[in-house]
C-alpha cells in the first residue's frame, strides 16, 4: 500500500516541483539560497545602519556596498545552476525530464509565479539602492582615503587642509563624462592589485601622466579669461633672532587674466589663454627638467626654446605636453607643508609661546630631526624639546613647562601631518611648483629649487636667434606702490 502511494506522489508531482524540492537536497543549491538570503539580509541592515548615520567605518561601507552584492549576484547565480545540474541527474532518481513550461490555470504555478515576482522586486529593489549607494560611496573621498589606508593616508590628510577639502576627489581625478570613469575604475583595479600584493610605489608619485586635461577638471570652475588683476601678498618670515616681529615682504603678484579694458590677456594666466599655446618637452616624468619649449603667441608668431644642457631620453624626444594649470598648480587639493611654515604658523598664531627663549630653532631642530616612525616621533618630540630647553636655561624650562608641552603637542601634529616613513615621505618629497625659492630658504634646504617658474625663466632656454626665456622678476610679480 504505501509503495502505491509513493508512485502516486511520484506521478503527481511535476518537473518544477522536483527542482524546487531538488534544490534542499543539493549542497551547491542551500549554499545559492543561503548565501542569496544572508547578503541580502546584511546590505539590509548595512544600508539601514549607515542612512541613519549609525556607520562610520569605512571598511562597514566596502563590505555593504561592494563585497555584499557580490555575494548576493554569486548566490542568484548558484542557485539556478544548482538546478540545472540537479535536473541533469533525474535519470539517477527515475524522473522523467518534461519540458518546463508555466501553466496559468494551475494553482501551483500561479503562487510560484508570484513568490518569484515578488522575490524579484525586492532582490531588484534591494540591489538598486545598495547599487546606487555603492557607486556614491566609491566616489567618495571617504572610499578614496580611507579604504586604502596605508597607501593613500598621506594624501589624504594633505587634501583635508587644503582649499580643495570640500570639492570630491573624483571632481579633478575623474571629472563628468562616462569614458573617463570607465579608465577611473580600470585604473583603479591595477591599484587595488598593486595594494593588495604590496608592489605599489613608494612615495606614491604624482599622477601627472594620467590627469585628464584640466580645462574639463578646474576650468568647471575656475577660467583663464577671469580677470584677477594684480593680487597683494604679504610673505611673513620669522627669524631665531626674533620669534614675536615677523619679516614680511609685499609682493603684487600679476595674475592677470583677460583684460575687460584692453580685451587682451596679461600677467601669469597669459600662459594657459585661448590666444596662446605653449608645449614643452620634459625629460623627466615628474616634468621638472624641461628641454625645449614651443610658443605660439596672439599674434601668431612662434618661437622654440631649447635647454642644451638638459638631455632628453629617446622615448621622450617627441612628448610634446600643451602647458595647462596643473603645470604650476600640481598639488591644489594635497598641500604638504614645509617645517619652518609649521613653526612660524605656530608662533605667530600662539600655538607655540613666542616667549620661551630659542624656541623657534629647538622646534626645527625636533621636526626636522630623523625619526625611524611616525610613532618614535610621537613619542620623542616632546621630550627632545623639553631636553634642548632645558639645555638652555633648566629653571626657566620647568617653569614653563606647560607651554613646552603645548608646543610639543603643536609640532606633533604637523610632524604627523607631512611625514609617512612607511611610504618615504619626507620635508621636500611633494613640493608645489607655484613661484620660487631659494636653496637655502630659511633653515631648511628644498630637495629641488627649481621646481618652479625657473624650470623655463631661468635665462638657459635660448631660441635660433639666441634669445632666452627671460627671468625678468617683475614679468610676475613687483613691489607694491
């Protein structure tokens, strides 16, 4: 009798619910349902948790937004593989292998058919909003900075002080447009390679190859043709001999523009204006060594500088570069800063007492200092300070003792803020090619004094007439009336 009834089930029973019920009996097909219902149940709370601000984990985020859906489209994938190989198999069981097909009329299919739409709208729904948040979170500087730690943590705290803090990294990175997002995450996977096997450069280099032109970048919001006219710039020098009365030199920077009174341009932004083109040849890849220069003016007249003595290698002889903001403005949005601008900020602005006898020089001797780590410097700044204090005038150091701790405290912050030793960074190591200064500026040597406008006025690039890019100061800049 129940052999009869077994047959009777067997018979009754049709293709898709051998699948379905197959599907429990496969290892492959719970694994495709579990890891389906787990991941989708975890962007859920994921997703919930960080809408309401409850999430503030970066790697939370990578997991919600990136690992997750992954999961979730592995599960749904399984899962009808599971079945296929499952009904490969019937011959094993005596099934026979009807053709599927959905029968409207019959009760079964029908409320099949609605548990797999409404699954489906909440699977689409899910993966849409997850979808979205996972594309804004991987745009964010957040995902930029943070995700990898080690490697972009030094650009990171430059871009937070800088002026660009509150512009999106992929603002300049990236900028609007499908085709350069498209090469943005194909880059971006080379990266994600490049970290996880620890072959990643060491400082990372700038990315000058790379950058998209920066008229479709800066020019969405700042133009050549603006007319800035000339700009006052008061630089302010303090000195060992005097912490409180800073040195200041006026200069009248030319920044120029388009001139709405000549309808001409003038000043420094003449360089990268409509009328004119200038490319350049260099013969090195971080653009600091440059060979030759092409200039094509308003008037149509062209000229060619060259730089004899600087030898360009083959395979850059014919790598002309049109000269755009990011030749000067290299480091907008990742401003490192240098250890006299730390203390001299700190003294004039109280964070260091100008009042302690030397603190100026026993502050640069600690920040310049050699440290093997970040953590040895955290740890001996506020001791060697306390020590060269003390070395001076013991009684007094005691006595302010609090202000030394404070200044300490100070000059940590900026130390930390500029100095990676995992990654070879050091003072000098990213430095801004907007002006000049000397070699020996203040107590502390540049690693390249002729990072900028000198690498073309420097009076050396001559053209067939034996005329050179002049280094003539008042081109740029002049003392104020």
């Amino acid at each position: 009798m129940a052999d009869n009834v077994n047959n009777e089930e067997k018979t009754e029973r049709g293709p898709w619910q051998y699948i379905v019920r197959g599907m429990w009996r496969t290892p492959m097909g719970l694994f495709g349902v579990f890891l389906t219902i787990i991941s989708i149940t975890l962007m859920i709370v994921g997703l919930t948790m960080d809408l309401f601000g409850f999430i503030t984990n970066p790697y939370a985020n990578l997991l919600t937004y990136l690992v997750l859906p992954g999961g979730m489209i592995t599960g749904l994938a399984i899962i009808p593989f599971a079945a296929w190989l499952r009904r490969r198999q019937w011959h094993k069981f005596g099934v026979s292998r009807n053709h599927l097909r959905i029968d409207l009329s019959d009760p079964k299919h029908r409320k099949g058919l609605v548990i797999f739409v409404i699954l489906t709208v909440i699977n689409v729904s899910v993966f849409s909003v997850v979808g979205y948040e996972g594309y804004v979170f991987t745009e964010s500087p957040t995902f930029c900075g943070k995700v990898c730690h080690q490697v972009m943590s030094p650009e990171y705290t430059a871009y937070k002080r800088s002026p660009h803090a509150n512009v999106e990294c992929v603002e300049c990175h990236i900028g609007s447009g499908v085709t350069w997002f498209v090469k943005a995450k194909i880059s971006g996977l080379r990266q994600v390679v490049g970290v996880v096997t620890g072959s990643y450069s060491r400082p990372v280099p700038a990315p000058v190859e790379s950058l998209r032109d920066a008229n479709d970048t800066c020019g969405e919001c700042h133009w050549p043709e603006k007319f800035y006219g000339n700009k006052l710039n008061n630089i302010k020098h303090l000195t060992d001999d005097d912490q409180k009365n800073p040195e200041v030199v006026p200069i009248n920077l030319h920044i120029g523009g388009l001139n709405p009174s000549t309808d001409k341009f003038e000043g420094i932004h003449w360089h990268v204006s409509k009328d004119v083109k200038i490319e350049f040849i260099a013969a090195d890849d971080e653009r600091t060594q440059i060979a030759r220069v092409r200039v094509k003016r308003p008037d149509n007249t062209r000229d060619e500088y060259v730089k004899a003595a600087i030898k360009v290698p083959a395979e850059k002889v014919n790598k002309w570069r049109t000269m755009d903001c990011t030749d000067c403005h290299n480091r907008p949005g990742h401003t490192f800063q240098m250890p006299e601008t730390i203390v001299d900020f700190g003294l004039m602005n109280n964070k260091i007492n100008p009042d302690i006898p030397g603190i100026r020089a026993d502050s640069m001797t600690v920040l310049t200092a050699k440290y093997k780590s970040r953590d040895e410097a955290e740890e001996k700044i506020p001791v060697d300070l306390f020590a060269l204090q003390s070395k001076r005038n013991a009684t007094a150091a005691t006595a302010a003792k609090a202000d030394i701790d404070a200044a300490a405290t100070y000059l940590v912050k900026g130390y930390l803020g500029n100095i990676w030793q995992s990654m070879n960074i050091g003072w000098g190591t990213y430095q801004t090619r907007i002006g000049h200064r000397s070699e020996d500026y203040g107590n502390y040597k540049y690693a390249n004094p002729e990072y900028g406008c000198f690498r073309c006025h420097d009076d050396e690039h001559e053209n067939n007439s034996g005329e050179s890019i002049p280094q003539d100061c008042n081109f740029c800049h002049d003392e104020p009336e």
